[in-house]
C-alpha cells in the first residue's frame, strides 16, 4: 500500500479556515489564506487538515479544493516546513468521489485523506456498508486514509470501536479524527491498536484524551490560539500535570465560546483576534451579535497568553 511522504507524528494539528474575499463570489483568498498557514507553522503545529468542516469543505468547488491544497504544500515547502504533514478532507456521498477526491489530494500536495461517514441515506446504512467504505476508499487512494468520526455532521452515524479496530487492521488506514468527542471510545480504539493515530477532534478535552492513549488533537481554535494547544500537550509531555490542568481549565472555558457558535465564530474569533479571516460563505450566516461578545469575553484572556508565549519563543530564538 502507498505510504504517505510525511509521516503523522503526535501533537497538535488544526483543522485550517477557508478564506473568502469580500467580493461577489466570494472568490478564495489564497494570499491571506497562505498568511495564516504560515503563522500557524511557525507557532510550532505539527500538522494541518484542510478541507474539513472547519474548512466550509461543503462549499468549496472541486477545483477550489485542489487551488487551497497546493497552496498550502507551496507555503510550506517555501519556507522551510517541508516535513509538516497536511490532511486534506476527502469527504463524499458516493466510495466513487470519494476516491476521486483522494487522488486529487495526492496530485496537488496532501498527505491522508480523511474522509467522513456518507450519510445522505443514513437510514439504510449498515455497519459492514459503512466499513466497506472505508475499504473500498483505502483500496483504491494513492496516500493513507484517516477515519472522520463526526456523528454531528453525518446524521448521527458512527462506526462503533469493534469496527474501527477493523479497519485500523488495513494497511492504508492509520488513523482517526474523533470529533465525535468520546474519551471512552478514544481510550478502547487507542489501547488496542497501538500504532493507530487517534486524535482528538476538539481540545477543550485534551488533557483527558492524551491520558488515555489519544496521540494529539485536530482543534479548530488553534486558528487562534495555537501556541497554547501547543503548551498544553508539552506540559503533559514533561510530566508537569499540574500546570497542565490549570492550562487546560483555561482552554476549555475559552474554547466553549467557539464551539457553542459554530463555525461562525471560528470565522469572527479569526477576524476579530487576527485581523483577518472573512464571513463564512454563503448562505452560511456569520455570529449574532450576541455571540460575538461571547467570543471575545471568552477568549480575550487566552489571546493575550498566546501572545505571552509567542514573546518568550521569540526571545529564545
């Protein structure tokens, strides 16, 4: 089976926003959009996943996907992050596109292709049509294959850990986003299949989930705050629990703003905190006013220790 040209290692990955500009189509704004993958990259994030949910994946054409994905391996590569892996999101409602989609990740510059349950038809899925997705995919992509557990986005379905042990036994299926936020199943899926990559798909639990075998996490807020998802996963690394679990309350308090609203406020806490970032496109509405103020009074304090952070690095550097 193919092997991927950058290998996934433990540690934090985000799970990268599209970009739009403020224009009548909402054309992609690569310019920015590269920006921000840099920034991120040199905050010290171990990975990226383009494409998914964070991504607006649903609204991106064919065409766009392939555009943001060498974008993103072009900034990398120029500026000297030639080993950071990048996850492009495959998702499809039909095995057929879903392996089309694969093998475009691969000719434009992904490394995995993650691909979610198709659910269009969830009421007439079974567990073995549902693995067999994943077989079929992972049979026929041209780069290792990532499982995206995410029963929110894919009408409640979701494959049950006797099942992901299945398929974390074929050689083309190395992982698993679990934004289906379930430490239990991480700690099962993780303890009885050891070289698996399980990550976590929020980081509001992270702590809890690298205590139970869990290798990093897939986390729309470090779009924000990386540095301090950063920070969190090497506290834990070092032993230094304590410090960790304080870190940790801090983070989950914030990071419920954001997750309360959405990819919205994903969209605003970038704009707001960075300066850049755009609406969502449409017809996806951006937050209510009444989230926005959310967002900032939850997430202000957190910005400014991001910031703390990134001048001690600098200092060191």
């Amino acid at each position: 089976m193919p092997a991927a040209s950058r290998p996934l290692v433990d540690g934090i990955y985000v799970p990268v926003i599209s970009i739009f500009k403020d224009d009548h189509d909402q054309s992609v704004d690569i310019q920015t959009y590269q920006k921000h993958i840099l920034w991120m990259a040199q905050s010290g994030i171990h990975g990226f996943l383009i494409q998914g949910s964070t991504a607006e994946t649903v609204s991106l054409t064919f065409e766009e996907k392939a555009e943001i994905t060498r974008a993103t391996r072009d900034i990398l590569d120029q500026n000297g992050f030639t080993h950071v892996p990048i996850i492009v999101g495959t998702s499809a409602q039909s095995t057929a596109e879903a392996i089309i989609l694969a093998k475009q990740a691969k000719d434009s510059g992904g490394d995995y292709a993650l691909s979610l349950l198709p659910s269009y038809f969830a009421s007439s899925f079974t567990a073995s049509a549902l693995e067999n997705y994943f077989i079929e995919l992972a049979d026929n992509s041209p780069i290792p294959v990532m499982i995206y557990s995410y029963p929110g986005a894919s009408a409640g379905l979701e494959l049950s850990s006797v099942s992901i042990g299945r398929l974390a036994r074929h050689p083309n299926i190395v992982g698993i986003k679990q934004t289906d936020h379930n430490v239990g199943k991480m700690a099962r899926v993780a303890y009885e299949n050891p070289s698996f990559f399980v990550f976590g798909g929020a980081s509001d639990y992270l702590l809890g989930a690298l205590a139970v075998g869990a290798r990093g996490t897939i986390t729309g807020i470090g779009n924000v705050t990386p540095r301090v998802c950063l920070e969190i996963f090497d506290l834990f690394r070092a032993g230094k629990l304590d410090e960790a679990r304080k870190l940790q309350g801090r983070l989950s308090a914030a990071e419920w703003s954001i997750l309360s609203g959405g990819i919205p406020s994903i969209k605003f806490a970038t704009n707001f905190f960075l300066g850049y970032g755009g609406l969502p496109r449409r017809p996806l509405p951006e937050s209510p006013e009444t989230v926005q103020d959310l967002v900032v009074k939850g997430l202000s304090s957190l910005v400014e220790y991001e910031k703390e952070l990134a001048a001690k690095a600098n200092v060191k550097g």
